[in-house]
C-alpha cells in the first residue's frame, strides 16, 4: 500500500514524538514539518523532510493527507480551522483549546464541515486500558459502584526553577496533569455528571496547587474519588505504573485505578480482578476468585499513529472526537472552578 503522508507541525517534544512514531509507522510516511522556529531547521534536517513556516504554505506547496497539530495550546483553534477550511485530516494534540468557549467554537465549526478531527489523548490507544474498558463493558465486575484514582508523583524542584510561572495559578497539576486522567476515568466509567474539589498548596507554599483531591458523580451513579499531586512521594501514578513511558521508572506491584462494580473488582494496570463467582457467595466472609487478565504493554503514541492513519483513509472514525477533546476540558476546568468556590459543579 502506498503511505499515509502526514505532516507534523510544531517541533517541541510532542511534535518530534509524533515525528518518531510516523517514521517508525508501516502504514504513515512523514513527508514536511511545519515550524517558523529557526531551531525547526535541524529538526527537519534530521527528519530529512522539507520545512514550512506555516500551514498555508505547506497546503500550497506540499499538501499532505493529514496534518498533526502539535502547536502552542492558544493556536489550537486558528490552526484546526486552518485544517478545516483546507479539507485536511488532523489530529489535534491535547487540550483541545485553551478554553471551554474556544472547545464550543471549534466543535461548532467543525458541524458545519465534513472536517475530520482526532483529539491527541494518546492514552486512549493504550492496550492497557482497552483490556481494561473491555472487562468492564464484559459485566464481569456487575453494576459498578465506584471507582478511585490517583495520580500521586513528585515534581523536582528544578522544574520550579527552570519554569518560575509553574509557581502561578493555572499551571498547576489540575490543568497540566489532570486532563489526562479525565479521559481515562470516561474510558472508563462513562459520563461524568458532576465534580467536587478541594486544594492544598501546604507543601511547597506556591500560589498554584500542589495537591487536589476530587469527588465525581458519574452520570450511570458510579461514584468516584480522585487524589492527584505533584508533591507526593508515590508511584501511584499511570506514568509509574503502566511502563509505557520508558522514561519512568515503574512499579509492577502499583496501580492507579480501581474500579468496582457488584460483584468483583479490577486493579489498573496490574489487571488484577477480584470477584464472586455466584450471586450467593457476595459476602466480605466469602472468599474472591483472583485473577490477572491477560493484556500488553506498548506505546500508545505509535498505536495512536496507526490509528490516525487509518482515521485518514477512512478506514476508521476518530477514537477520541472533538467532542471528547471538549468534555473533557469541560470536566478539568469544573474541578478548577469546584476548588475556587467549594461548591459542586454539574458537568453533564
């Protein structure tokens, strides 16, 4: 088959693991890089791909099949409508815009075209939490109950130092961390209905947060609760559980999620399950059957990428759509305004 031509812009981090995955793809070719940077010019180079300064002249000279966003958060909006208007596929890196009126607009905008629009919430193609939705949707647990969550790591304080605006509100753990595991927690356990939060900055002493613990009503009447801190010594994070991120040292005995319904319960990522087998053996005197269910661990990004490929072709709908990429931002910025006020916002 001939290759999926993708063109990537932005060439920070996120773009050049963009860039990586597309290389190493079977099905996806990176054919241009879009960046005005002057340090763009040694990626490109490295990439051996042309350079673009900007989108419209990538669309002019070298239109490719589809367009990875992986621009500044505030050019979100301008640049997928840049897309939209050229008729290309793109997938928007995380979080959708900047605000939930911007989320409004752009999915607004993209209604009124046949645009098609992958969200970059790159953990939803990790076959972790496929395995881990599928035994959940399996019934296997009963009607859920509850599910608990944490997102508990330290950040050093070099990054404090290197980036002083990371001491200010707004760029704290909710809006950095958070979004990512509001993804997941709708993987999950559906559609969350409403959120309630409270913060602390005892740690560190900084204007922003550092540590938030959260309640959730979803909207089937799963409850869930939520810590997250980036001040706590823990594993209990998916970056230090889920190995997926060679760049973090893990833990096989540590999870992040678990969920529980009537009549069993799953750990995430061990996949560890515990449940009864019967209807009359639900007691707390009963013993579980215990078991690990069988699943692998690889790169999410470069399922991702595949994926993107085939969401082009029209092989495929988007996994996570700009609707998504909206409720989810929605759900982040309600805990923002929850810890803000002390009250429970409803989100759905």
């Amino acid at each position: 088959m001939n290759k999926t031509r993708v063109a990537v812009a932005g060439a920070g981090y996120i773009g050049q693991a963009h860039m990586d995955a597309a290389v190493a793809s079977s099905t996806v070719q990176l054919c241009a890089i879009v960046d005005p940077s002057p340090n763009a010019v040694a990626t490109a180079a490295k990439y051996d791909v042309p350079l673009y300064t900007s989108l419209a002249e990538l669309f002019e000279k070298n239109k490719p099949d589809g367009v990875i966003l992986a621009t500044p958060n505030q050019l979100h909006l301008a640049h997928a409508k840049e897309c939209m208007d050229a008729g290309v596929p793109m997938l928007l890196e995380k979080p959708i815009t900047v605000t939930v009126s911007e989320s409004e607009e752009l999915v607004a905008y993209q209604k009124k075209t046949t645009a098609i629009i992958l969200i970059g919430h790159h953990r939803a193609h990790s076959p972790i939490m496929a395995k881990a939705k599928e035994v959940v949707a399996s019934g296997k647990l009963g009607k859920l109950v509850a599910v608990m969550g944490s997102a508990l790591f330290v950040k050093p304080d070099h990054y404090f130092d290197d980036g002083p605006w990371r001491r200010e509100m707004g760029a704290g753990p909710i809006l950095l961390n958070m979004i990512h595991e509001v993804h997941n927690l709708r993987m999950l356990c559906g559609e969350i209905a409403s959120v309630q939060a409270i913060t602390s900055h005892a740690v560190r002493g900084f204007a922003v947060e550092d540590t938030v613990a959260i309640n959730l009503r979803f909207l089937n009447g799963t409850l869930g609760t939520f810590m997250l801190s980036d001040c706590a010594a823990s594993a209990k994070s998916w970056e230090q559980t889920s190995q997926e991120n060679k760049a973090y040292t893990s833990y096989d005995d540590e999870d992040c999620y678990t969920v529980t319904g009537t009549h069993g319960s799953l750990s995430i990522p061990t996949m560890r399950v515990k449940s009864y087998a019967k209807d009359e053996d639900r007691s707390w005197w009963k013993p579980f059957d215990v078991s690990v269910v069988d699943m692998q661990r690889s790169d999410p990004i470069a399922h991702q990428m595949e994926h993107f490929g085939k969401v082009v072709r029209g092989e495929a709908k988007p996994l996570v759509s700009a609707f998504d990429g909206m409720q989810n931002l929605k759900i982040t910025e309600a805990i923002v305004q929850s810890a803000k006020t002390g009250q429970v916002i409803q989100t759905g």
